[in-house]
C-alpha cells in the first residue's frame, strides 16, 4: 500500500508510552519487534495491519502531527491540547492514563507567607505559555512567561523567575529542589485524539478505531 494512503497512528515517548501500549495493544494493534528495541533508530513502525503505521515522537509533538493531517489518530495529554488548542483536533476519549496535573510552584519558604490571590503581576518558567497566561488573565493577573522546555525547577533557584508552571505527579522532583506547589491549574489525562478531516473521509474507519479504543478502556 502506497505510504500516502496508510491509516498513521502517533504515539508519544517516555513514560505515557507505557501506560499506552496496553491499550493499543487490546484494541488490536500490535507493532513490529523494533518498535520495542531499546537501540532501534527508527520514528515510523509497521504493525500487524498492512494499512497501519505508527509514528513515536515527542509528547508535544503528537497534536502537530495529528492536527496537520501527518497523523490521523494519536494520544496526547489535555496539558499538549490545552496549550495549542488546534481546531482540527477532535478528542472524543479520555483514556485515563498518564494522570498528573498541572500546577503553579514556587520556593518552599515563599509558599510559606505567599498568598496566590494577590498576585498582580508574575513572572513564570514554564513550557506552557498560553495555558499559563490564560489561566491568569482570567483572574486579572498578568503573566509574563519565560519559555522552557525542560529543567524547570532550576530556574526559581538560579533567579531567572520566581515561579514555575509544570507537570506534577508525585511532587518528590519539586520536593528535591526546593519547590512547593501552590495553586493546580488543571488535571491532566491522556486523550485519544483524532484528525477531524479524516474523521469526514475515512469516517467507518476512524469511527471502528474509536470503538476499539474505548472497549479496550472498559475492559
């Protein structure tokens, strides 16, 4: 089958990765053996179905590829969804792994006396700039975003700003550098997100895909 017309399903790395194979794997797909070499170089797999490839990329990454019709099925955290809000992006299943959250941390010994509903004016790290600044707008707080895209917790203690907005799971990487949070912003799961203009045009197959998913979720 020509590359153009193959069904490209994208997959992010890292730890959401093996929350997820679980799932592809019951609903149905299974990829080929490099997918799971530790030393293979390759970004783009074939699976069990000969119209049926895989891509892994970035977290990021996997609203892009979705949202620009380079992937037509994906699964992306609502933080990734949240901060590029693409239109073409439909997310019609919450898969219910990869659960943190997103939240506002700054130096323990300021968390002590700081009071985060009088902020007027703040300066944060963090690699969700929209999220952050929409967040605070809302309340009338202005923010101005240092953009980073990882290492987010030295930046209080190096005094690039005084505050941080990033992921949080157990709290022990905020612990160790000296981090308290203050304020969560969002919950965050991973979705499964799906092309809208595929969803037009391969609709009984988009549609099939969405079902397999969401028996896999249930079972």
């Amino acid at each position: 089958m020509p590359l153009q017309d193959k069904l490209v399903i994208a997959l992010p790395k890292g730890r959401i990765l093996d929350e997820a194979m679980p799932l592809v794997r019951a609903a149905g797909i299974e990829p080929e053996p490099a997918f799971d070499d530790p030393k293979s170089r390759l970004l783009r797999f074939a699976t069990n179905h000969p119209h049926i490839d895989i891509i892994r990329v970035r977290s990021f990454d996997v609203a892009t590829f979705v949202a620009f019709g380079a992937a037509h099925l994906g699964i992306a955290g609502n933080d990734v969804l949240m901060e590029f809000d693409y239109p073409e992006i439909y997310a019609p299943l919450d898969l219910g792994i990869g659960k943190c959250r997103l939240s506002v941390a700054e130096p323990s010994e300021d968390a002590e006396s700081d009071d985060p509903s009088r902020w007027s004016h703040v300066r944060i790290a963090t690699k969700y700039p929209e999220v952050t600044r929409r967040h605070f707008a809302a309340r009338g707080v202005q923010a101005e975003c240092v953009k980073l895209n990882g290492a987010m917790e030295l930046a209080p203690s190096l005094g690039l700003c005084t505050r941080i907005v990033d992921l949080v799971s157990s709290g022990a990487t905020l612990l160790a550098n000296g981090l308290k949070e203050v304020e969560v912003i969002a919950e965050v799961t991973s979705r499964l997100i799906v092309n809208r203009a595929a969803l037009k045009t391969r609709s009984d197959e988009m549609s099939g895909w969405i079902d397999a998913f969401r028996k896999a979720c249930q079972a």
